[in-house]
C-alpha cells in the first residue's frame, strides 16, 4: 500500500517542495489549500493531475486551518499516514497587524489537528509533523540555539507558534501521539513569497540590474539569521517523522548573516559592488564597481552602461538621490525587533543523519539566477510594447 500524506499549506513554499519529495518517494499526496477567486497553485502546478485522472498522487481539498469541522471531514476522508502542518500567517510583521488570525490560525489550527486525530481514533496509525520555527527564541538566551534553549518570542506569530509547539508536546505525552516539532531556522528558495525578505532582495537586485527598478528599502539590516534552502529543510520534515519515537529537532545551518550582507552576496552574485553608508535610518547602499565579466555573463551586456552610470566614486559624501540602490524605510521596522538567530542542529544532524546540502553561497546563486531569468521576462514584455505589473511592500 502507498503511504498517504497530509500537507496543510500545500501551495506554500514548504509544501511545494515537500509534496514533491513525497511523490517521488512513491506516496499519494493530499494537500489543503484555502479557497480563493484566482487559482493559487503556481508552486505546484507541475505536479497538478486533473481530478478525472484515475489513480492520482495529488489531491486537493479546500480547507482551512481555522475551520475545525473542516479539518475533521479531510483526515477523516483521507486517513492519513502522515500529516504535515505546514499552513501559518507566517509573515512576522504582517502578524502584529492580524494578531488574533495568527494566533487562530498558527496556534489553535495546531490544536484541531491534535484533537481531530484524537477524536478520529487515529493515534495509532497517524503520524504528525508540526512546522515550529525560530522565532520561538525571539530575544534569544543563548548562543547558538538548540533544542533547550528557553523560549522568549517578540512578535504574535512567534507567540501563536509557541501555543502550537507546548500543544504538540502536550497530546504526545497525554495521549501518546506521534506528534513531532521541527524548529525550522529560515529556509527560502527561489519560490520563496515576494514579501519575504530574502526573495525581496535577490528579486529587487535583478531588478535593479535590468534597470527596471531604482532602489530596495529595507528596515533593520543589522539583524541576524541563520538562512538554509528549503529543499534542504523539507528533507528534515520527512526523516523526523519516520523516526521510531516521536521528538523535537532544530533544523538549522549554524550559520549566521546580516541582511546588509545577505544585499551584498545577492549583488555580488550578477557582479555588482555595493558599499553601505551611514547608520540606522540613515544608512543607504551605493554601487560602487561593476564586475564586467561576470555582469555580462549573468546579467547581459545591453544593461551594463546604464548600470556604470550609477556608479558611486565616494559614497561617505554623494549628495545625488538617484545613486542611491539601498535604503532604510522605518515601515518595515517591528514593534520588537529579533536581532540575532543562530541555531545548532547537532541534535539532527547525530539522530535522523541529516546534512545540509546548500550552504549560503549556493542558496542565493540559486534564487539570483531565478529571479533575473524571471525578471528578464518583464523586460522583454516592455521591450515588445507591452505592460507589465510590479507589486511593492
């Protein structure tokens, strides 16, 4: 018999990649996804069957996580062997805007699946993995991070993330659940969301390096975090989840970077050089050199002079607006702000044999080389005389 997986938040960019991990390795795949006006499955639509197909390894069901009798109706249909909670409100600032939907959704969601399971009298058979995160250390209390370090979350998703870890713990001790945590350090990608910081950057320089785009305003580029690729990560949700007892694990790199410096290795990645400025709200990015070669190779030579045009021979003292690439934008700050992420995955690495295979390098060469190929086609879309739509945050 084919295994049957459960993956709320399916078209996310976790629950992409881990629905085809999962196909591969032979099981039937059910995913939820809200319903919307607008088909939402970009991620997964290399792996969509139409519903008329017999024998399919993707089936979707509309869903949602702050629906309980919905929930109930799905694993009761599906029976499934493993269940993925994928889904969250997990923009962190966007959080402090919607906090009872996060805390709905991210901590009581958790709580339905637990119980609907329960209830369903499926403890024996289901296992449950619960997508924990980092921002459960917040105001971290110690470096680097592991599976005991206590908790201090400083924002609403953190704090609704913190309520889905302790019910975890809770129903596999009460109840003996097969119910694990994986506590995910940032993991992103090329399909990562547009409004995450991350896929922000390397979207906004090849943007700028096609000359569609003037500058990228960030908020704090001091903070710290310990960024993997999610292809990497969701290979971590399998294997702890095919461990004989259940338990908690921290998936992580070990590696920690400044955004400033993630801005630098994205821009470096199609050849251009920029040098930061100032402090706080005052700090700004110029382009200070241009790497020909390697511009040329990536980018493309009908952009280069436009490029050069931008260059800055002494940012400490430029006085004109139009060179500036990288600017701070108090919006973006949080109400209370994490600075420092850094986890220590020793734990995982000994137990369920899990290696990263990317490490930062790799990571944004991938998701650069995407976006500009991506980009590239809203230039040549202007270029025939067409429109084009960009989308800013």
């Amino acid at each position: 018999m084919m295994k049957k997986a459960l993956i709320t938040g399916i078209t996310g960019q976790d629950g992409a990649y881990l629905a085809e991990y999962l196909i591969k390795k032979g099981y039937v795949v059910h995913g939820i996804k809200r319903r919307a006006s607008m088909f939402n499955t970009e991620r997964i639509d290399h792996l969509y069957q139409d519903p008329h197909v017999e024998n399919r390894n993707l089936i979707l069901h509309y869903g949602d996580l702050t629906d309980s009798m919905n929930l109930t109706r799905i694993i009761q249909e599906v029976q499934p062997d493993e269940i993925y909670n994928l889904a969250a409100m997990s923009h962190v600032k966007v959080s402090f805007d919607t906090p009872e939907y996060t805390a709905n959704a991210d901590g009581i969601g958790t709580l339905r699946i637990l119980e609907a399971v329960r209830l369903l009298g499926l403890v024996d058979k289901t296992r449950i993995y619960q997508a924990s995160t980092s921002e459960l250390y917040g105001m971290v209390q110690e470096v680097p991070q592991t599976e005991k370090t206590p908790f201090y979350p400083r924002s609403p998703y953190g704090v609704a993330k913190l309520y889905g870890y302790w019910i975890t713990v809770n129903y596999r001790e009460a109840y003996n659940i097969h119910a694990s945590n994986g506590i995910l350090f940032n993991h992103e990608s090329p399909i990562r969301g547009e409004t995450f910081v991350t896929r922000k950057v390397t979207r906004a320089i090849a943007r700028i390096a096609l000359t569609q785009q003037d500058a990228l305003f960030l908020g704090n580029m001091s903070s710290k975090r310990d960024w993997g690729h999610a292809k990497d990560y969701v290979r971590a949700m399998y294997l702890i989840l095919q461990q004989e007892k259940p338990d908690d694990y921290v998936i992580s790199t070990g590696v920690t970077t400044t955004i400033r410096d993630l801005v630098k290795m994205a821009a470096a990645e199609v050849g251009l050089e920029i040098t930061f400025t100032g402090e706080g709200v005052d700090e700004k990015g110029f382009l200070t050199a241009v790497d020909e070669k390697v511009f040329v190779k990536k980018v493309g030579e009908k952009y280069l002079e436009e490029n050069k045009k931008r260059i800055s021979t002494n940012p400490a003292t430029e006085t004109d607006k139009s060179k500036v690439i990288v600017a701070v934008d108090p919006t973006y700050f949080r109400p209370t702000e994490v600075d420092l992420l850094i986890g220590d995955s020793t734990k995982a690495r000994k137990q369920l044999g899990w290696e990263p295979r990317y490490d930062l390098k790799g990571l944004v060469e991938d998701m650069m080389l995407s976006d500009v190929n991506l980009m590239k086609k809203d230039s040549y879309l202007n270029e025939g005389g067409y429109r084009t739509l960009n989308y800013f945050e």
